[in-house]
C-alpha cells in the first residue's frame, strides 16, 4: 500500500547472437533496417507475454485481466554489451495500481477493509477514509493527526505482480522467446519489401 510511483520490470531477451548477426547482415543495406526488424519482433513478444501473463497474474491478485493489461506498458532497448556486441532489454512497466481497483470495502461506518492476494484475508485499514478528489474516488489516509494532507494508497503495480512469481516470469519468458522466434523472419521479409522502413 504504497505511494504513487511508477515501477520497471526488465529482463534480457535471449537474442542469440548469431541470430542477430543473421539479421544484421541480411538487412545491411537498410539504414535502421535490422533495429526496425528485431524492434517489431519483440513488440509481438511483448504483447504475447502480456497475454500470457494476465491469466496467472490475475489467478494470484484480486485484479481483473482488462485491468492488469490497461496498467501495464511495453518497453524494451538496446544496448551495447561489455563486449562490444548488442543486448536486447525487455520488460514491461506500469504505475501502483488505487486500492479501490483491488478486493477493497467500505462498511456503512466508513471502516475500509482490503484485500490485494486472493489467498489473504480481509485486513481493516485503521484510519482510512475513502473520498472523492476532483474526479477520483479512492481509498485515503491522513498524514499526521490534521485533517490535511493526505494521501492515497496504493496496491502493487503490475510489474510487481509479474516478477514476484517465478512460474509466472517463466511462462512470460517462454512466451516470448517463441514469438520472437516466430516474427523475425517475417519481420526480415517485411523491411526487405520496403514495408515498415
């Protein structure tokens, strides 16, 4: 139940590097050509691993599907390695999600109670108060013993969810490993018929 922050999950895509010496010398000629090629390939990863982790991410968390995937961003860059070569970095990102959006109750006396993991109970928030702010309804506690200032609590954000369960991060991986697998050539085909440049 943390402040608003914005939170990033990255992971390395295993690029083997023959596979993307492959695409670089195929597509050499083509100012950005391979950087296009390998970029939309993992857009397609990206969205996969998304897919695949919504389900799991949701069995776990008190989240809705449509919510994880509203929350959660794509990212991923190059970078040039210690060795002179290029690695691929892949994550998602994602701000702390309001605890409304999660298990949470107010009771007729204003008592909140939340729940953000399915297999947790309940648990009261002492001096907590949902309000309306502006257009936004949320879950609020005060800061000191004056009315004001408050402020809003917060659930974990998606990446959280995501990369605190190992069966998850590895379903995502594998996910993605194969769609990448799958969209390169493609991709290749794509830039070398002048689609995409």
């Amino acid at each position: 139940m943390s402040e608003k922050s914005k939170v990033y999950g990255g992971i390395i895509v295993d690029v083997a590097e023959e596979g993307l010496s492959h695409v670089q010398k195929v597509l050499a000629g083509i100012d950005g050509g391979w950087q296009k090629a390998v970029g939309s390939a993992l857009t397609r990863a990206a969205a996969s691993g998304k897919t695949a982790a919504k389900g799991a991410v949701s069995e776990e968390y008190v989240i809705s599907q449509s919510d994880f995937l509203s929350e959660t961003r794509n990212m991923n860059h190059f970078t040039r390695s210690g060795d002179g070569g290029v690695e691929v970095v892949f994550g998602f990102a994602g701000n702390v999600i309001p605890l409304m959006r999660f298990d949470t109750r107010v009771s007729s006396d204003g008592t909140v109670s939340t729940r953000v993991k399915r297999n947790s109970t309940q648990r009261v928030l002492e001096h907590a108060f949902r309000t309306q702010m502006g257009a936004h309804t949320g879950i609020y506690e005060r800061i000191g013993v004056d009315r004001f200032p408050v402020r809003e609590l917060y659930g974990p954000a998606t990446p959280q969810m995501m990369y605190s369960n190992e069966d998850v991060m590895d379903e995502v991986e594998e996910k993605m490993t194969e769609t990448y697998e799958k969209r390169i050539d493609h991709e290749i085909m794509r830039i070398l018929n002048g689609y995409g440049r």
